[in-house]
C-alpha cells in the first residue's frame, strides 16, 4: 500500500517505522526539515519538507496514489484540513489525529461522518481507559481485553518472591491444570523472546500471559508475593486534573473506588468538582507531599500522575511509593523516559502515542484482522484475527502448520468456547485466533492468514 503521513511527532515516527517495516510504499510529509531528514536517514521512507494542509506539497508527496492518508500533527485544524484536501484528491482512507473533544463526542457538529473522515482518533480518551483498568487491576502493568472482555492479555512483572522465579515453561505447564494460562512472552532488558520448554522466568522478566477472565482470581493468587499478602485499598490518588484525569476519575467512581484528584489550579478544582458525584477535589501541588500525607496518601492503593509533566509524573510516582502506595502509575509522552520510569519502580506507564498510533494500525489492519494493539518498550503486537477464509490451516495440528518465528498463537476463539492451545490443538472453519507477534514477525503473520 501506499501510505502518506503527515506529521513526524512520536505517532507519525513510529507509524513510519511500522509501516516502512512491513514492507509498504510511506511518505512523510512535515515542514521541519531536520525531522524530516532524521526519518529518512533511519526508515525507509521518502521525506517531503512543506505543509501537510498545502495541496501543493500534497500533489508533491503523491495524493493522488495515496491509498491511505493519516494526518497526526499536533494541530486539530491542520490535521482536518490535510483529510479535506487528501478527500477531494480521492485517497481511499483518511485519518485524524484529533484532541478537541468537539469533533470526538457522539454530539459533534463537526463528525467524522459530517467531515468526511473515517477516523477521527483522540488518544487522551484511550489512555484514560486504559489507565481506569491498570488502577482496577492489582498486580498488572499491561491488560488488553480481547472477545468483549472474556479473554485478558496481561503484562507482569516478576520480583525475587514470585513463585514464579526460576520456573521452566515445561514446569509451568504441569500447572496447567489448575491454572489456566499460557506465557506468551518474556521481556528480559532489552529483549524480547517467544519462550519454549526450557525458558526459565528469573527476576526482574516482564511476562506476557493470555488467560481467561473467569481464571483471573487463581491466576493472582499464583502470582502472589509475600508483599500481597496486605489488604489492598480501595482508595486511589489521581494527580493531574485535566481531560485525562478527571476522565479516569470519572471511570474509578464507577468502579466504586474511594477517589482524590489533586490539581493545582484552584479555578479548576471547582469546575472538577462540578463534574465529579462521589470524587474529592483537592486544590495542593503534586510535590506538596504533606498535604497528600494529611489527605491518606499512605492508605492509597493506587497513585495515577497524569499531567501535562512526564517529569513530575515520574518523580510523583516515585514519592508515593516511598510513602508505602502499593501501586503507581504514571502518563509518560517520552519514548527514552518510559523503560526508565519502570526501571526505577513505578509500575505502569501510559504512553499517548502508543494509545494513538495503536489505534490508527488497528483500523488500518481492517478486514481479517478484527482488533490489535502495540506494545510499549518491546513494538510487538497482539492481533485478534479471522481465520475464516484461512482453508488451507483448518484440521492440521498446529505443530504441522509451520507458524511464523517470532509469534505465538495465545488463544483459539470457536464460538462461545475459547481454547488455550498446544501443539495438537486444530483450527476450524469460523475460528478467531489471538496472536502474540514481534515486530518482525507481524507481517509474516498477516500472509500466513490470508
């Protein structure tokens, strides 16, 4: 395919990088020349320096043979205007990075339909999700939910009492019969692997796991350490009260957590105690850590940092866990700050590019391909996948069926039944299968399924 971006932030990088990896035909559009040229010396992208909402610089970068058209700059009005002229040059499939909620909302003036977009993305509205399940899970640092919930694909991170340590994957499949589950991934340092029967889980792995939601509770319990035998709070710290954080206030109130949002601009503090029914507003700075004492930040379960700051986000994080708050969890924008914000303790980080960009590559990957998501730290990829018209896969053991290196099958989707597969498991006509994939196994797997 043919791929035009416009817009070489962290979304429009990395949408290059995975794009141009796969093996399509990208163009990156930008007016800053150095960026420009820093992405061509290091993707396989051909660079074309101008505005992205000039129909001359279009016509330059090649709209008219463009099949897909993404405008992620960090202007809304630019990045609409860009799908608008990219729309009357025929692009087959436009795309907006938006974070004015009123393009977003289902009362929009200005819809995606009204304008002619097919996607309109605002990632401040995904990462609020996505922070709203982390606080609600005890021990992960990455849930995806897959088949409406049903299926969870977890992040964890393994300390020196994890019962886990030193476990074989073959020792863990002697386990299988009472907890139902498959490590689909471990991330050691900087790397990556698909584990086999040899593979030992050692501390300080992150582990990758596809299990069924209804096995969550055995699954924590074990993977419980000596420090989760405390009773966890039900209480929650959110500091940071803009869109993001009042936003996962909202969903944690929900979720009938005992909630303080803190924020600093006392102006706002009473328009977010408007909005808010059971949460508690508090006008005090983040680094102000008496106040937050005073207030029970001892007493919290979870301590979320979602300003416009990665810094302070970070170093908020790193005051409450020394204040004893069982987990942390910070909004980091910054690629470089991400493995070191986790090296140094806090227990999840949120990126808004990676909320962006892994929605952008999941309505991209339409057709077989139902859902997917990118993962922080290591780019790999978990991709829900039709395998209805895959004929040629169906009644052949999957040890026969030669799956790509790089990629495991972590769940079979048959209906209302769902299997955990092994090397007898079959695939069947009607079939769904989840996918754990790294980066260069991901095209791969889409031509294995297609």
């Amino acid at each position: 395919m043919k791929i035009l971006i416009v817009g070489s932030g962290q979304v429009g990088y990395f949408l290059c990088e995975r794009f141009s990896r796969e093996g399509h035909e990208v163009t990156l559009v930008d007016h800053d020349q150095d960026a420009v040229e820093r992405a061509q010396d290091r993707l396989n992208v051909l660079g074309v320096v101008g505005n992205g909402a000039s129909a001359e610089i279009l016509e330059e970068a090649g709209i008219k043979n463009a099949d897909i058209f993404i405008a992620v700059t960090n202007t809304d009005e630019v990045n609409i205007l860009a799908c608008l002229l990219a729309r009357e040059y025929q692009a087959k499939t436009l795309i907006a990075r938006t974070r004015n909620i009123e393009f977003t909302t289902h009362r929009a003036i200005l819809s995606k339909e009204k304008l002619g977009i097919d996607l309109l993305i605002n990632p401040e509205d995904a990462v609020a999700r996505e922070l709203s399940t982390l606080a609600c899970n005890a021990k992960a640092f990455d849930v995806v939910e897959f088949a409406d919930g049903d299926i969870l694909f977890q992040g964890y991170r393994i300390t020196d009492d994890s019962p886990l340590c030193d476990l074989t994957m073959t020792e863990l499949g002697d386990l299988r019969g009472m907890y139902r589950f498959i490590v689909a991934a471990i991330t050691r340092g900087d790397t990556t692997i698909i584990p086999r029967g040899d593979d030992s889980i050692q501390t300080g792995d992150r582990i990758y796991v596809f299990a069924l939601k209804k096995e969550l509770p055995a699954l924590n319990y074990l993977l419980r350490s000596d420090a989760d035998e405390q009773k966890t709070s039900r209480r929650a710290f959110i500091l940071g009260g803009g869109r993001v954080g009042l936003q996962v206030a909202k969903n944690l109130e929900k979720e009938n957590l005992y909630t303080k949002l803190i924020e600093h601009d006392e102006a706002r503090c009473y328009k977010l105690a408007e909005q808010l029914d059971k949460a508690v507003v508090i006008h005090a700075e983040g680094l102000d850590v008496q106040t937050l004492l005073d207030e029970g930040l001892e007493d919290a379960g979870v301590f979320i940092a979602v300003t416009d700051n990665d810094q302070t986000n970070i170093l908020t994080c790193l005051l409450a866990r020394q204040h004893r708050v069982k987990r942390t969890l910070a909004l980091v924008s910054q690629p470089e700050l991400i493995a070191l914000a986790s090296d140094l303790g806090i227990d999840a980080c949120i990126s808004p590019r990676l909320a962006a960009a892994g929605a952008i590559l999941k309505f991209v990957r339409r057709g077989d391909i139902l859902s997917m998501v990118a993962l922080e730290g290591n780019n790999a990829e978990v991709l829900e996948i039709d395998i209805s018209h895959s004929s040629g896969l169906f009644d052949q053991p999957l040890t026969e069926l030669h799956f790509p290196r790089g990629a495991i099958i972590g769940m079979i989707i048959r209906g209302q039944h769902y299997e955990i597969p092994t090397g007898t498991s079959v695939l069947k006509k009607g079939d769904r299968v989840i996918v754990f994939a790294l980066p260069e196994a991901v095209a791969k797997v889409e031509r294995f399924f297609s």
